[in-house]
C-alpha cells in the first residue's frame, strides 16, 4: 500500500518563545520548513484574541504563509458555558473545526471527574456538531494512570461519543506508562488528529530517533482512523528556536510522510 499522504502541521507550544517575539515571523518560519498547518495552545474562551492577537489578525498571518488552523489546545472551560460561543467565534474565523482540551490534569485524576469530563465534551459535541466542528481531548502521560485496574483514557473515550476527537500524543502516552498503539487499536477512527512526538531518545531527538514503532502507527492512523492531521509537537527548550521542529519535518519526509 503506497503511504498515504496526510497534512503536517505543528503544535505551536514547539515554538512557545518565538510566538511571544512575533508571532508573523514564527508563522512565516514554520511555513518555510514545510510545515501546512498550525496548532495554537492555550486558549481559555475569555477573550476573542490569542497571544494578543485578534484572530482576524492571525488568519491574514496564516494565510500570507499559505497556514490552514489545523486545531487548538483550549482549557476545559473554553468549551463551558458562556465562553464556548467566543470560542466557537475565534475558530471560525480561524478557520478551524478541531476543538481540543489540552489536558486535565484534575478531572483526569477520579472516576467522577472524568465523567464529569467526559459530558463537557459530550454536551459541547452536539452543539458544534451542526457547525462542522468537533470537540476532542489531548493525551499526557498522566491520562494513563489507572483507576480501579483501568486508564483513565479508557475511561473517558468509553463515555464520550464517537464524534469526540481522541487526540493521542505518541510520546506522551508512552511517558506516562501507557501503550500508544494498543490504545489506537482500542478506539480506532476517534484518533482524527495526532500528535507526533517520539520518546526512548537522547535529549532534543526528534521523531525517528526514539523507540516508537512509527510504520506501524502510521499504519493505523491511516487505515483505522482516517487522520486527517498529523501535528509535530517537538522543539527546543522555552520554545526557542526552530532546530528541532525542522528536524522533526525532515524526518518525516525522510520517512516518506511529505
């Protein structure tokens, strides 16, 4: 089966200090190592702007570098009550359908809470579901911690709806002691979004350089879930400097990814 071609984008948390400089300078180097897609972090739904920037301001960014939103990292409560509708805003003008809670750490902790989670992203599902857009969650090491003999990644994607993303971070996964390719063999087409990030290597390694079995999570990303993002999360200490992150690319391509 000839490799599929699925678009690369970069979490831009990779490049956390050069988007604090200028945030139209690091779109336009991202752009220029080849990656397609960006991935902002951090949004709260508090405010329509991120780092400052009103979001018609970044999509004429993104645009002038040819950059599609291929997703955002948001806190829990971006997706609750009134700040979803500004949430919901900001990504349409963006541009982007792949609404994802980035991590959290304290719901993720009790059966309660990841089903209190699990029905924040349920609930805020059928709502952006008639707008094209799709809430879903991203995977750190301690989702897989288990409560009564179970991960609490199994917990939550067993309660929430097809339609939820299950975003799994290769590295993150494994570092928490859980099994990333078992897990995208459990839930297969939930992974619409994934992260790349390998782990077993010597400090700054990029993808390729660590243990992960990546022919075979490529194989499933797209033969059981149909991935239609897969978004670099690597990069250098504080978010300084674009090595790593073009490294990461080049060993994508390397691997026939681009």
């Amino acid at each position: 089966m000839a490799d599929k071609k699925i678009p690369i984008g970069l979490q831009l948390f990779s490049v956390r200090g050069e988007c604090s400089k200028d945030l139209s300078a690091t779109l336009k180097s991202v752009a220029d190592i080849g990656y397609v897609g960006f991935e902002p972090w951090g949004y709260g739904g508090d405010k329509l702007e991120w780092m400052g920037h009103n979001p018609k301001d970044i999509r004429k960014m993104a645009d002038d570098n040819g950059l599609k939103c291929c997703g955002i990292h948001l806190a829990t409560g971006a997706l609750m009550g009134d700040n979803l509708s500004r949430t919901i805003e900001l990504n349409q003008i963006l541009g982007n359908n792949f609404l994802i809670i980035a991590a959290d750490s304290q719901r993720m902790k009790t059966y309660d809470g990841i089903m209190e989670l699990a029905k924040i992203l349920n609930e805020a599902s059928e709502k952006l579901k008639p707008l094209g857009m799709y809430s879903g969650y991203h995977a750190h090491g301690f989702d897989f911690e288990k409560i009564d003999g179970k991960p609490a990644w199994d917990i939550l994607f067993s309660n929430t709806n097809k339609d939820v993303i299950m975003q799994m971070d290769i590295g993150n996964c494994a570092s928490g002691g859980g099994d990333p390719i078992a897990e995208l063999k459990q839930f297969p087409g939930r992974a619409r979004s994934v992260h790349l990030k390998d782990y077993g290597g010597p400090p700054d390694s990029v993808i390729g350089e660590g243990v992960a079995d990546w022919k075979e999570i490529f194989r499933l990303c797209e033969t059981e879930h149909n991935t239609e993002w897969y978004v670099v999360e690597e990069g250098g200490r504080d978010g300084l400097g674009f090595d790593i992150c073009r490294r990461s690319f080049e060993a994508l391509k390397r691997m026939g990814k681009v």
